[in-house]
C-alpha cells in the first residue's frame, strides 16, 4: 500500500456508505453504481499475456493518479494488489471496495493467482469512488453512498468515466456500445445496486415474495457481499440484470421507481405489523439479540451478522434509543475476520478471532462503551 | 394458503405428474428446503447464458469459428462465457446477436451513453465511434418504442428521461458545418 498501515480504522475513516444516513436509510443502507470499461487495443484481461496485463495496469494507474478523482481535497490511494498480503486485500473486500475474485486474483475460468498484475484505486478519505483495475474488465469504476442515492451515484460515476477517458481509449462499438469480457455486461456496462436491510419481510416471510418479484423485473438479488453471499444479516442486494438496450438513466429508473419504492413500503408495513400486533415478540427478539451481544464469550462472523441486524431493526424501529445506526453499520463491518485483526492489531486463527469479536462487540455496546449514546 | 407440514405461509408451490397422477406440494421455505426442494427467484444469467450457448451448441455450424484477432475458439467461449478481446463480438456476431438479444430482454442494439471521443469531432469523428446515419436511426427507433411504453405506462419521469435521450441523439447528428456537440448536456 502506498500509506503507511493502509486505510485507517474505520470508525475514525469517514467512509461515506457507513454513515447510516440519507434517503430511506432505514431500509436502504447503500446504494452503488458501477461501470465495466475497456481498453481498445488489448485483449480482455482473461485472453491477455501477462505482458499486456501489465501494460493495461500501467496505463491506468498513471491515467488515475495523473487525473485524479474524488473531487476537491480527496486524495486517491493505489494500491498493487500483486504486492498486497492477503489481510489487507480481505479488508478491502470487507469494505466493499472490490470483489473476492480480484482479491484472489483468479479469473472465472480458474486461471491465475494472488500474484497477477492487478490494482485498486481509491479516492480517499470516504471510499466513495473506487476502481479496480484487470478484474473480469480491464476497468470497473465503482461508487458508493449511503441510503438511496441512484442517482447522485450515477452522476459522480459518469463524471469520473468521463474524465478517464480522456487519457484512455475504450473499446466501443456502434451496435454493442461498450464492450465487455463477459457480454452479459456489453452496453452500458452499468450495474446498479441498493443494499437493503428487510429483516421485518423475513420475520413475516415475505422475502421469496420480493425476490419473485425482482426476478419478474429482470434485476438480480444477492447477499451482503455480491454475487454468490448469502443473505447475512438480512442485507439484500437488488441490480439490474440486463446492461443493453436501454439508456443507463432507464435502467436506473427501472430499479429506483418500479421495485424499490415497493419493496421499501412493504419491509415498512412489515415492521409497522410487527410494532402494532406483536410488538411484545418484536421486542423480546430485539431484546434478546441485544442481551446476546452484551453478555456472548464467543461469536461467529455469522451469529454477530444476525444479532446486530435485530439490533438494527430494534434501532430503526425505536425500541432501542442509545445506539445509532451508524455504530450498527460499523460493528458489522468491524466483525468482519479482517476488520477484527486489525482493529486488535494482530493475526488470529478462527477461535481467538471469535473470542475477540464477542469482546469487542459487547465493550462498544456496555453501558459506558463508546457505541452508546450517553443519557441525558 | 398454508404450507402442507406446518403453519407458516406456503411460498413454495410444487406441481409434478408422477405416473400420470398430479401430485401438489405447498410449503413454507423451511419445509421446501427441509424436503431439498430448491428455492430460487431467478437463475443467475451466467447460468442461464451457460445453458443457452450450450444448447445452442450441437445446432450451429460456426461452432468451429475462432476470431481472427486473438484467436480465441468459440467453444472456449461456451466452456467460460468470456470473450477474448474488442473483436470477438464482430468475429461472433451471427451467433451472439441471437445470444445477447436472449440475455437482455430482446435488446439489438446499445442506446445511452457513448465515449466522449465521439462527440470530440474533427480526425476521428463521431461517425466512425457510433456508425453512421443508419445506427442512429436505429437508436432513435429504439427509444422512440421505448418512449410510447412509457408513456401507454404512464411512468412520466422515466419518458422525460428518455425525451432527453432522444433529444441528444438527434443533436449528435453531425451537419456539415455545425460543431460537433457532446452527447451530454449539463442538466436544465
């Protein structure tokens, strides 16, 4: 990493999507738009030599430290990923700035290695813009926001892939529009996503209503951390599935004011039900998840992934007061193995990494930990 | 209606003819995943792209094609669902317009944004980036249908969004001596 000890602890960084705020925060966490680009002239990065893997990596590391993005005052960080031990390319994973396939380092067809030419870049110090470079594309520009925000995320990321092009050539077609490795991509290579938290749906057992009716809209529901996660926590990710044929404000509409606004109403009403019929359930499951997380010895990623998501129900739905969701959203991130490791500053196998997220968890949530809005 | 072995809300609905009798299942998620029914909304479009080359696979003739500029073999294509390079979707594109029109809900042709090149004029020109007069046209068909959709539906947002879109495209039609504009416009 180009910064001594790499980003710095979360709850100091002021990472734009954990922030807890913006439009329908309470359901929405986040929302991100992505674009896949290429560059004209080189093979995709799965058909390339590793001479050329270099050379694309070459050029669009100078093409973004030269241009720079991120706005006023932001400064972009890089980061050589052939170059990177695996905790810190993990903890980039877990802060959703690139995917487990380019922290691997292999392509979908199995290829490759840790050690293949590849980077990050990322505008620092709210992680809102970030882009992978010789992922599944040679470009994948990504930014990211609390709440609902489609289209302020659009906006920031055509303006960046504007500005690289400047510098950068892509490969581009008059009928396919902007072509990708894999042309279920090809286009607009625009992938738009929002992170919902539907804890209430599931308690109800309406989730399978809501991923049928995505499915029915074309748009894709996945986990916490992309294609092939489960659902941890509650989290769901909605995106378009289809990128050709329609302008990207369309297909930005379609997932903002077709499903969304549906979806949002629904975990609502859900919660709504809960809070009016069985409030006395609600609380006990809320109540209990807050007991278990102040007093557990012992916590898996997973078990603290629910916990804190009933945590959060309880924060969204007022039956818990003294905690922000800000502090939800950040436990949840400081859960994560990685996260964990640095925050106590050392490596850890699985047991004592259990041992030390029930610690942490319950001394950020006791009644004078710093999770915990002081009375009064 | 409830599911068939507890109280819960039946979300899974199983039909299957065995030996000509109808058998009907109903259950909840849990009970569906109990009995290894699997619940899944969609199919994710990799797998269902991997499905649809394969099946297309013992009936086309140009199976054998390999593009001429890396040379990658159309049924690497079909092993990993990746193109080799920029060229592939020239080299392959009998077999995947029919493709790509299945994976993207019968779309043909990209409409949106296009490199900022295009719009720059001059040596290269925008007619050589985005094609000539006849892909603009098409461009123009396109969301000039998926205007009328729109609007039949009353979503007016989404049709004042393609209005723009429309407006833009007819705009990047260069005459002769009108500047080259850029397809995006600061909006009103």
């Amino acid at each position: 990493m180009n910064e001594p000890g790499g980003p710095r602890p979360v709850y100091e960084a002021g990472t734009e999507w954990l922030r807890g705020d913006g439009d329908a925060a309470d359901v929405v966490m986040s929302s991100r738009a992505r674009l896949a680009r290429n560059l004209a002239g080189f093979p995709f990065v799965s058909r390339a030599t590793r001479e050329q893997r270099q050379r694309v990596l070459d050029l669009c590391r100078s093409r973004l430290l030269a241009g720079g993005f991120g706005g006023p005052g932001a400064q972009v960080m890089w980061v050589d990923l052939a170059e990177s031990p695996t905790i810190e390319r993990t903890l980039l994973v877990e802060r959703h700035l690139m995917s487990q396939q380019h922290s691997r380092g292999k392509q979908s067809s199995g290829s490759g290695g840790a050690e293949e030419p590849r980077g990050l870049a990322v505008a620092l110090p709210d992680e809102r813009l970030s882009v992978m470079v010789n992922e599944e594309d040679h470009l994948r520009l990504q930014c990211i926001r609390s709440g609902l925000a489609l289209e302020a995320v659009w906006a920031e990321i055509d303006a960046l892939d504007d500005s690289l092009e400047q510098g950068l050539e892509y490969a581009y077609s008059p009928r396919w529009g902007y072509l990708t490795g894999c042309p279920t991509n090809v286009g607009s290579g625009a992938r738009f996503s929002v992170m919902l938290h539907l804890p209430a749906l599931r308690m109800i057992g309406n989730i399978e209503k809501v991923k049928r009716a995505a499915a029915d809209m074309s748009l894709a529901v996945r986990g916490f951390y992309g294609e092939g996660s489960d659902a941890a926590g509650d989290f769901y990710q909605i995106s378009n599935q289809t990128t050709l044929g329609k302008p990207e404000q369309v297909l930005l509409d379609n997932l903002q004011r077709e499903i969304l606004p549906k979806v949002i109403e629904y975990e609502r009403m859900a919660r709504k039900t809960l809070i009016d019929k069985r409030r006395l359930q609600l609380e006990d499951q809320v109540c209990r998840a807050v007991g278990l997380l102040g007093a557990a010895r012992l916590l898996t990623t997973e078990e603290s992934m629910q916990l804190l998501s009933q945590l959060r129900l309880g924060v969204v739905t007022g039956i818990i007061s003294d905690v922000e969701p800000k502090v939800v959203n950040q436990l949840m991130l400081l859960a994560q193995p990685a996260h964990l490791q640095r925050v106590i500053g050392r490596e850890m196998d699985q047991e004592h990494r259990r041992a030390a997220r029930a610690e942490l968890i319950r001394s950020r949530l006791s009644r004078d930990g710093n999770g915990r809005v002081p009375k009064g | 209606m409830k599911c068939d072995q507890c109280e819960q809300e039946a979300t899974v609905h199983e039909v299957t003819i065995k030996s000509g009798k109808k058998v009907e299942k109903h259950l909840c998620e849990a009970c569906a995943k109990k009995q290894g029914i699997a619940v899944q909304a969609g199919m994710p479009i990799q797998e269902l792209l991997n499905k649809y080359v394969l099946a297309q696979a013992g009936t086309t003739p140009a199976k054998a094609a390999a593009c001429p500029s890396c040379s990658l073999a159309y049924t690497e294509f079909r092993q990993h669902g990746l193109l080799g390079c920029p060229d592939c979707y020239k080299a392959f594109e009998g077999l995947l317009g029919p493709l790509l029109e299945r994976a993207h809900e019968g779309a043909t042709h990209h409409v949106g944004k296009s490199p900022r090149r295009a719009g720059r004029g001059g040596e290269a020109g925008a007619e050589s980036i985005t094609g000539g007069p006849k892909e603009r046209a098409e461009r123009l068909s396109i969301l000039q249908k998926q205007l009328d959709q729109a609007v039949r539906a009353e979503q007016y947002e989404k049709a004042a969004k393609l209005r723009d879109e429309i407006r833009r495209e007819a705009e990047s039609a260069p005459p002769p001596a009108a500047k080259a504009r850029r397809r995006k416009e600061p909006e009103a």
